[in-house]
C-alpha cells in the first residue's frame, strides 16, 4: 500500500490504517526503537506507542508524502523520553557519548543568548546536509539521527570503523564551520 493510501486511512479514522503502516514500517521503527533504547521489548513498546502517537496526529497533519520520516521523528522522540525516563539521574553512557560529538558544533540550548528558533535551526541542519556528498551525508544521518553505533555504520557502508570515525570528525567540523558562517554562536 502507498504512503498517501495509509494516511487517508488515518484521516477516514479507519484502524486499519494501524495495521498497514505496521506491515509496510514496523520493522524499521522497531529497529530505529532499538538503536537508541537498546532492549528489544521496549522498542516494541515505543512502536505501539509511536502508532497510538500517529493515530492522534492524523489528522491534522496529513504527511501523505513523508510518511516514514514522520513515523521515524515520532518513534525517535518516544524512544529518546524512554530513556531519559529509565535514566533520570544517570544518563546513558552511549548518549552522552553522542553528546559529547555534538556539543561542540550545535549551540547549548540551555544559554538564553544561544536560543534560536528550531525551524531556522533546522533549516541551517538541511543546508549543511545537502552541502555532503551523499556518503558522507548518509554516515552523518545513521550516526545522528539513528544513533547507529560505528560498527553497525561501517558494516552498512562496507567502510573501516577508523573511515567512519574520520569522516564523522570532519563532518563534525564542517558543520561548525558552516553553522558559524551562518551567524550561529557556538
């Protein structure tokens, strides 16, 4: 079934449509789930929750030609407050670990001088994305968006752990670099 078939389920409020985008995405969100929560039946519950989530946000919105990304930002977000809630006063050490890469590159949001608004932020992310080749672009969206672990990146990509590790390095850099070009206090 098509994305635009399975989003007009969710707007007929036909349930169903639950069903189809379990077919055509649950093992890829439940996957996505597992890469930041790192349990197998906690991912599965972040995919039911990311469902009901779905459910409750079609309509109004009506991602009929993005609908995987909208499943992925949802499940992400789900599985991100999961283990924040597992980990209140102790982070995960593989969290921090991606912190740490970033801190570096993306002003704190914690800095009242360094808010900005998360639609030009995000604009300024896009543009710096469409500015890699699509290698390394694709390194830079498994490593940060998918939380994939270096290993799982360099078996995708057939590439060395150490080819991985220098291309998000430099990524990491370019990024700063073109963050501050664009008026970004870091």
């Amino acid at each position: 079934m098509e994305d635009y078939e399975i989003v007009e389920l969710y707007l007929s409020r036909n349930e169903a449509a639950i069903q189809q985008t379990s077919e055509k995405f649950g093992n890829r969100l439940r996957l996505l789930a597992y890469n930041i929560v790192k349990d197998w039946q906690t991912a599965e519950e972040c995919e039911n929750d990311a469902y009901m989530q779905t459910w409750n946000l079609i309509p109004p919105h009506s991602p009929k030609s993005y609908l995987y990304a909208f499943l992925a930002r949802i499940i992400r977000h789900i599985s991100l407050n999961c283990c924040r809630e597992r980990a209140r006063l102790k982070r995960s050490a593989f969290v921090c670990e991606l912190s740490e890469e970033m801190e570096q590159c993306i002003p704190a949001p914690d800095n009242v001088e360094c808010r900005i608004d998360d639609l030009a932020f995000g604009e300024a992310i896009n543009g710096f994305l469409h500015t890699l080749t699509k290698e390394k672009r694709n390194i830079f969206i498994r490593r940060y968006w998918y939380l994939d672990s270096i290993t799982a990146i360099a078996k995708r990509f057939a590439l060395s752990e150490s080819k991985i590790k220098t291309t998000l390095f430099r990524c990491r850099n370019q990024l700063r670099k073109y963050l501050e070009k664009e008026g970004y206090v870091l």
